[in-house]
C-alpha cells in the first residue's frame, strides 16, 4: 500500500518541480531601454525639454534605465502617432505631446487617433504673446484690432500648425475681438519670431521667452499676453496685458506638455512612470529650468480620469473650430 501511495505522489512532485523550474521570473519594471519619442525637431525648445527629462528618467533614483530620445513629427506629428502604435503596448515607449493634439487627432489623415493612446501626465502648461516688431506702428493690441477691423482680411498673423493649439487660441481671439485676420502656419514658433524680426512678418505669436531677448534688444514689441493674469514677476512683461483686461473675454485654451503610451499599457507600469515624472517636475534643474522659461507654468497632473477628460473635451471643441473654419467636414 506504501508503495503504491508513493507510486502516485512522486509523479505529482517531480512535474511540481519541473513546473518550479520553467516557469519564468518576471523581471522588475523597467530592465531596459526607453524610447521617450519627442514629437518637435531637434534644436527647438520642446527638444531641449524632451532631453531634460530623459536625463532625469535614466537616473537610478527616477527610472534607472537609459532614456533614448528620438524625434518624430512628419504629417502635423502623424509620424510619431504611427510610429508609436507600431510598438508594443508595455511601457517602453513614451510619446511626448502637447495641447496641440487636441487639434492633430482631428486631422482626416491620421490612421490612429486618441481612443488608441492614455494620456498618462501633464507636465506643465505654456503661455503665449502677440508681438510685432518694434518698428511697428501698431503700440497696443488696440491698435492692431482697429486696423483689422478697418483693412478686414489683409493682416496676417503667424503660428503654430494647422490645427494646432496656437491655430484654435488665434481663432477664439480673434472672433472674440471681432476681427478677421489671417492665419500662417509655421512649423514652430520660432520661425514666426523670426520673421517678425525680420519684417517678413507683421505680427506674429509666441512664448514670451522667445520674444524677451528681442525686447531687449529693441526690436520687438509684446502686445497682448495669452493668459487669464498677467506674468507680474518679470520686468519685461509685467505691464503687458491680458485680453480679459482689453474685454476680450473667453475661455482661453492653453498648451501643455506631457506624455501618451499605447492604449493597453500595464496599469502598474503607468503608475511607476507618472512617479518618476511626478519627481522629475520638483528636481533643482527642472526648477531652474522653469525660472528662465517665464512662459512655463508648473501644472502637473497624473490623474488619468481628470486629463482623459480634459483632453476629450479639447478633441470635441477644437473640431467644432475647424468644421467651423472649413478645415473639416461634417459637424
């Protein structure tokens, strides 16, 4: 009987152990590389961004796992989208992005769209200004709307990408001042900076810190800050005004920066990730970075529900605006 009963146990122990010694251990999340895919070109100031928080990400403290940067933008930031769905929904792809998707993911051409991604951090948020060149005869945003209002349809202003966040506020300012201005997309606000400097431009819109060493060097002119109050700690913009002040009154759509992953990304991994983000923002660099940007607003947020939200209510509003200017079709 003995023998029999031991007979029946062994084969249940050996296929335990065996099963014990296939079985695999699940490595610590992350045990290697990251792409964190910056959605800009190199050398502009989302680049130098997308860098700084790599370099924080990598270190042991905050991920510990080298942070590669790699830039995609091609098709109004199409190729990032693509390219990031093209990967494995596990944590090892990070897209940066900004408030401007809310317009992007409206564009007909794009094969993915919002539903595919989780917005999974904010980061911070951005202010802009109207500025002309110093030479301008326009002195105040007074100006430029009586002359708009007076020559409608013949001032152009130039901005950020079709669809872009900058397209959308240009807009909304406008309508709200009743003016009909042109719009000229750039690829980034540095060219429009450009160009307004060299008089290629009549007025333009910007960051703030793009305009400033313009200012200081007498050749640019900010005429109307892009925010709810103004930026009263900085010298050159303190007495700015906002459109609210001029009665310009609206609900001002502000850029942002953050970070998707594909859409059935572990929960857990999503959490480890806003973690080191969450600690990134509070670095001494990060601050000093933010000291020389006065166009950047601390605003951290990791709460899924809440920037889901958000950021759908932009998709819905922002596609309102380009149905409205015939850039979409349909309702």
């Amino acid at each position: 009987m003995l023998k029999a009963m031991t007979r029946g146990i062994l084969p249940v122990v050996a296929a335990g152990v065996a099963l014990a010694v296939v079985q695999p251990v699940q490595a610590a999340y992350p045990d290697k590389p990251i792409e964190l895919i910056c959605t800009t070109s190199p050398g502009s100031g989302a680049a130098r961004w997308c860098h700084l928080v790599a370099e924080h990400l990598k270190q042991k403290d905050f991920l510990g796992v080298p942070v590669n940067v790699v830039f995609k933008s091609g098709g109004s930031n199409h190729e990032p989208v693509v390219y990031t769905q093209s990967k494995k929904a596990d944590g090892y792809t990070l897209m940066h992005m900004n408030g401007s998707f809310t317009g992007y993911f409206n564009l007909p051409h794009y094969k993915f769209h919002y539903k595919d991604f989780t917005l999974i951090a904010r980061m911070e948020q951005h202010l802009y200004a109207v500025a002309v060149h110093a030479d301008s005869p326009w002195k105040t945003y007074a100006d430029v709307v009586a002359y708009a209002k007076a020559n409608p349809g013949k001032l152009s202003m130039g901005s950020n990408k079709i669809g872009s966040i900058h397209h959308r506020h240009q807009e909304l300012l406008h309508k709200t001042a009743g003016i009909k201005i042109r719009f000229v997309p750039y690829k980034g606000t540095g060219d429009v900076v450009k160009d307004v400097i060299g008089k290629h431009l009549k007025i333009g819109f910007a960051q703030p810190g793009k305009w400033i060493p313009h200012v200081k060097a007498g050749k640019a002119r900010m005429l109307l800050l892009l925010n709810e109050t103004r930026l009263t700690k900085h010298p050159l913009v303190k007495d700015v005004p906002t459109p609210g002040e001029l009665g310009h009154k609206y609900s001002i759509p502000h850029q942002f920066q953050g970070f998707m992953v594909k859409k059935g990304t572990p929960a857990d991994r999503i959490a480890i990730l806003q973690k080191a983000m969450a600690r990134v923002s509070t670095t001494a660099a990060y601050q000093k970075y933010m000291k020389k940007q006065p166009h950047v607003i601390p605003n951290f947020s990791g709460d899924l529900k809440k920037l889901d939200s958000e950021f759908s209510a932009g998709l819905k509003s922002t596609r309102k605006l380009m149905v409205k200017l015939g850039i979409l079709k349909g309702s």
